[in-house]
C-alpha cells in the first residue's frame, strides 16, 4: 500500500499540473490568434465552453491527490 500512496499522489499532482499547463498553453494560444496583436494575456475563467473540458481532469487529479495522501497518512507505522 506504500506504493500505492505513492502512485496515487504522483498520478494526482501531474494531472493537476498537465491540466493547468494546458488551460494556461490554450489562453496563450487564444491570444496568438488575435489579429490585431496581444499585450499579455489573462486566465479566462469565464468561459465555460473550455472549462467544461478541464475541470474534470483537475477534479480527478484532486481527488487522486486527496487519495494518496489519505493513503500514506493511514498507512504510517507507529514510532517506538
């Protein structure tokens, strides 16, 4: 079960960070395509077409996370 604390937090926190990555990677794409140029671009947490689409990655990844670490806290030996 060690092992497995360990996968599952592992797993959590790069699904967590591949979604983040890729909303961020898509908002920075978004403002390439504006034609008349971009100054910086900002998070759109407004848009829930795409949020649709990487809120269930995070959330699984979450609750992988939560799950390892329930897993590695339940699992410790007692110090002597």
């Amino acid at each position: 079960m060690r092992r497995a604390g360990w996968l599952f937090l592992g797993g959590g926190l790069l699904l967590c960070m591949v979604t983040f990555a890729g909303w961020v990677w898509l908002n920075a794409f978004a403002c390439g395509m504006i034609p008349m140029g971009c100054k910086g671009f900002r998070l759109r947490w407004e848009d829930s077409e795409a949020l649709s689409l990487f809120i269930p990655p995070f959330v699984a990844g979450c609750i992988l996370l939560a799950t390892g670490v329930a897993l590695r806290i339940g699992h410790r030996s007692p110090r002597r």
